[in-house]
C-alpha cells in the first residue's frame, strides 16, 4: 500500500511516497530525472545494502551513474565532505542537469542536498532516506547544510527535493540505537503539535518499537504531514517552523560539546524534549505529570532523559549562545504551553533555566 | 545626481543606486539593515581606502561592525576563504538577522555573496562594488559563489543583495589594468544586446577610458539596466541569460589554464569574445568588418585580443567540456547572429572551432 503526501510549496512543490517495495517502483523515480546523469550519494553502511536496487531502478534507461560512497557518521557532515562530492561531480563531468540522488540517513541526506544546492549554482535532488529519523525530519522541510567546529548546521541552503522515496523495509537494517533515535523525532512532532498523534504514539510504542510495520506506515506518515504543515505555512523559518526545534537548543548543545556522532542526534534531542518540559513546568504551563509523561514516552523508546554528567552549565551556555534561534544577542527556546501545543519564547524564567543546566 | 535602477525580480527585487558620493548617503544604506550586527567583508587593497566612509555611514546607528579583510586576488576566490569568512562570522556570534556587505570588485562580491547565501541558511547582503567590473557585472543579477580547482563558479549560489551601491569615485583610485578588464564586461553588453550603446562606447571610448565621469554613469547605468532586464527575464540561467556568457567559455577556459589571477576575468573575456566573433563569423553571420570593429573596441580600451601563446587547443577542449553551459555532454558557445544580437547555440562548426584554438 503505497501513501502519497504533497509538500505544497508553490512552484517548489513535491511528492513524498511512502510504502513497502518503494525501491522496487521505478515509475516513483524515474519521471522525476531528466538529464543523462544521476550521482547516487550514499555511505559504507547504506551503500552495500541498497545502492543496488537503486541502480536496478536506473538500469533500463540510458543514464550514467556515478556512485559517491562516503564515510559513516556526524562527524563526516563538514565542509572538507562537501568538497569531496563536489570534487567528484566535477571530475566526473555533471553539467546543471545532473539529479543527485541521496541515499543513506539524515547526515547524507543534508550534506547531498547541500552538494545539489550549490553545485554549479544548483541541480535537482531526490532524497531516499532510510532511517526512521530521516524519513521523519530531513525529507520534508529542504534543510540541506553542513556542521562547523562552532555549531551544528550554521552552514546551508533551503532547497527542496524533486520528490522524497520513503521505503519502510529500509528499517529492517537499522540498528536499535538508530531506530530509537528517530523515534525521538516522531514523538517531537505529537509533543508540538497534537496531542492526539501523541497519545497514539504512547499506546502503540511496545508494538512500533517491534517495527510492526503498517503502525511505522502511520506514524512516519502522520509525522511528515504535521511537518510539511509547518513548513509549507513558514518556509524559511521566520515564525511557527522554529517549533519544529523543539528540544534542540538543548539537544545540539549536548552534540556539540561532546563531539558530534558521540550523542545520536534524536538522543540529544530526546534529552532536549525533556529538559523543555522541566523548564515548561517551572512556567507553570505543564504539570508534573506532563512532564513525567514526556519522561516515560522516552523511556519506552529506549531514549537517555538526562543530559551528559560531565557537561557543564558554562558549556551550555557558551554554545546555546550561537544557536540559529538567537536573535539580537536574545535566546529564544522552544517550550510547551501543554503537551502537543508548542510556542517559542525568549520570555522565560533565566533562574529556572541555569538551575536546570547546574543540576 | 544619483540614478536609481529596480532591479525587479517579483519579492526579491532590489535597487541599485548608481552616482557620486553615494557612499556619504546613509540614507541609501540604513533602510536596507535591519539587525543589530553588520558584517563588512573586504580586501587589502580596498578597505584602507573606503572602509572608514562605510563605516562612518553606520557609525550614528547602534550596530556592532565586524570587519573581515581578505587577501586581494582571484586565487583566493576558494572554499578556504570561504571558511574563514563563516568561521570569522560564528565567532563574532552572528544571528539570523546580520547583514553582511560586500565592499570591493567582483571577488569579494561574489564570495561575501556566497557566504551570507550559506551562512546559517542565509542572511541579508548588500554589495557595494567598487571596481568597474563588478559595478556592471557581478551587481546584478545574484550569482554568488567561489571557484573550485576544476573550474571557475563551480560551487556557489543565486542569491539577491537587497541593496546595490555604486559609488562612481570609488574608480579614481581604480589602476590602469583593471579599468580596462571592466570595460570589457561593457563593451559585452554592446555587442550582446544593443548595437546603438556599442557605437555610443565606440564613439566615446577615448573619453571614457580617461574616465569621464558623466559618461561612465551613462555606462554603467545602460550596463546595469541591459543585466537586470536580460536577468528578470530568467533569473535562474534557463534561457537568454545565458547570453550573457558571450566570451566567457573561451575566458574561462584561459583563466583556468594560466591559472586565476594571471589574466584578468575581463581581459580573457575580451579575447573570448574576438573568438565568439571570428566563430560567427566562419559560421558566416559576422563579416570580416564586424570582427575588425571588435578588435579595435578592445584595442581601444587596451584589452588583449589573442590567446596567451603557450595554450593548448588540448587545453581549450579539456576545460571547456566542464563548462556550466555544457549540457548532456554538448558544448554550448553564445555567439553573434550579428553585431549587437548573440545567440546560444551547440551548433557550430566543430572543425571551425578546432581551427580556431589551434592557431
């Protein structure tokens, strides 16, 4: 059973399929390339599971493919890896018609698209995301980047794929780690926006955690529908999509002390989520029963709920001050007004947020 | 007197404003900033002439500036300085609402482009160029972006200034080489678009190279307005703009093998463009007087009409078949139907082609 979902962005409008045997449908890929070379970017974990299929879907028309294998991890999303790509396009003749294809989880999915936004002033782009926290955050929304030394993402572009293919039996590889992970993005969207999904999400978690698979269908389906609704109202992020940040002021905090790829990205920002939560309470707009139910939806996800014993406040601090939310030398957070109901403030209680990063 | 051009590109319209002394006229400036941190990205040769008047334009607001000098040079026109520019921004805390300006020619305008184009996704860019080259070039029409070792703007971005200021004075302390490699990017425009502004430059061409300061506002100014009507019409290089590249596939490819900064962008276009020409005319659209005129305009503004002796037509090939105008590996030349209208065309006379880099 396949499901369809548009991303309505005007002009810059796409499809997101999603399903079983995605990768066995070339009439879902194929219609969207339209130059005589595809670059299929991917990494030494994803590559020698899938990039066959992929090229079985390519094999009957006349295009030359060019395989980019990269290293596995966070710590490989920088610029030297840009360059790597664009090195290769180059050396192998892509001309402004070349569709770059992404294949691998969020750390390929950002870096390619950012290859494809600024390779020759920008190709088409398909995103095939294979972990759970890709096909839930970056294939819908058009975040493309990499990280710096000094924070994470604060190099980029917003562009928007040709159309995102989420097959579900890409799961079946994903470590536990990993699925946890993006099970963290998948509880975000209920925790920000609806309080129903949430719910769901908290009945169903002992059988989504067993990857049964029409309730994943559901939840990544839900989940990108509740993420294209915010991104289709504020594109490039100027109101209600900052929410979609909620939990990663905290959560990149922690990646980015403890050296990116140590923390999985969803576990900083189940962490974040929680320590969101506790600062939500101390406004008195979440109980303490909100915030343990916030704590307990983690835990049945095997999710961490406390930051890292050796971070410090000072750590906190220094690198929250850099985040892309601030603005005028003001940090603004992302809280919860109630659980599913989100709202970014730069009015908060200063005391209760350095008692919470002091515990 | 001051000329004020729109350049209108639907929400991402901008002005240019084109005259002397504009850079005493805050006016001009303060509108476009809306944060509470500027950026001032320039070079060693530039800022100790004009950096102070910029900054005494800003110095009655309440902005912090940041200064960020570069080496003067084509060659450094490259994802190193790149980095430096972001890593310079992430520690000078730079948010979301920084405006970062461009104050020097086409290399600092291009890269300071590309840099607030990536930096945390985008912020605001305002160019102030200030050698004749980049006042009737890279001022209009948004390409941003730095070169790679195989091949020049490979990596890079469209992305609109909100704000172009001309200052005409800054050209007195222009030297001698670089006026001319400017005024090639004007004779370009003749000879591309307008016969009539091509036998006004003709006919003014000694005044104008004394740099007249009337009849320079007059060239820039038509300049800029046949860019910014050739641009609105294809703002992403799908059709006519590419017209603009007249002489450029031949300049480039010199650039490229003698190395950057050895000729001068403008001085490899003026020999690409006598080449586009004695093309057109072997494909029998020019005649023979047409290709003289075009020598004797370049020679006039003292611009080099031959390759350099020691390349290739080995080396014109290899670096041509990486062209951005290559499309599904065939090689496009903008050539000219007649003085004053050029065409895109992939067919040419290949064997006139090879004759031609041959010599």
């Amino acid at each position: 059973m396949l499901h369809t979902l548009i991303v309505a962005l005007g002009e810059r409008s796409y499809p997101i399929h999603i399903g079983e045997d995605v990768l066995t449908n070339a009439e879902l890929l194929l219609p969207h390339i339209h130059g005589k070379k595809v670059v299929i970017v991917s990494n030494t974990t994803v590559a020698p599971l899938y990039i066959k299929k992929v090229k079985a879907l390519l094999a009957n028309s006349e295009l030359a493919v060019v395989e980019v294998i990269l290293p596995d991890g966070e710590q490989y999303k920088n610029m030297e890896t840009l360059q790597t790509i664009l090195t290769q396009m180059l050396e192998s003749r892509c001309d402004r018609k070349t569709t770059v294809i992404a294949l691998g989880g969020g750390v390929v999915g950002d870096i390619t698209g950012f290859s494809a936004a600024c390779y020759q002033r920008g190709v088409n782009f398909i995103q095939i995301p294979t972990t759970l926290l890709s096909q839930v955050d970056s294939s819908v929304g058009g975040k493309t980047g990499v990280n710096h030394p000094l924070g994470k993402n604060m190099i980029g572009a917003f562009y928007q794929p040709q159309v995102v293919l989420i097959d579900i039996n890409t799961l079946d590889t994903l470590d536990d780690r990993q699925f946890s992970a993006g099970m963290s993005e998948v509880i975000k969207y209920g925790l920000l926006w609806d309080r129903e999904f949430l719910d769901w999400l908290n009945d169903n978690m002992t059988a989504l955690m067993a990857r049964d698979k029409s309730l994943l269908i559901h939840a990544i389906h839900r989940s990108c529908e509740i993420k294209a609704e915010v991104v289709a109202e504020d594109e490039h992020e100027s109101g209600v999509r900052a929410l979609l940040n909620l939990g990663h002021t905290f959560g990149h905090a922690i990646e980015t002390a403890m050296g990116y790829g140590v923390w999985l990205h969803g576990e900083a920002v189940a962490t974040g989520m929680v320590m969101a939560a506790q600062l939500s309470q101390s406004m008195g707009w979440l109980s303490e029963e909100d915030v343990d139910y916030t704590r307990a939806i983690m835990k049945k996800a095997n999710l961490p709920i406390e930051p890292p014993e050796e971070m410090t406040s000072v750590q906190f601090n220094e690198i929250m001050s850099v985040d892309k939310k601030v603005l005028d030398g003001v940090l603004r957070l992302i809280l919860m007004k109630q659980l599913g109901k989100a709202a970014v403030t730069s009015d908060f209680d200063h005391q209760a947020l350095q008692d919470l990063l002091s515990v």
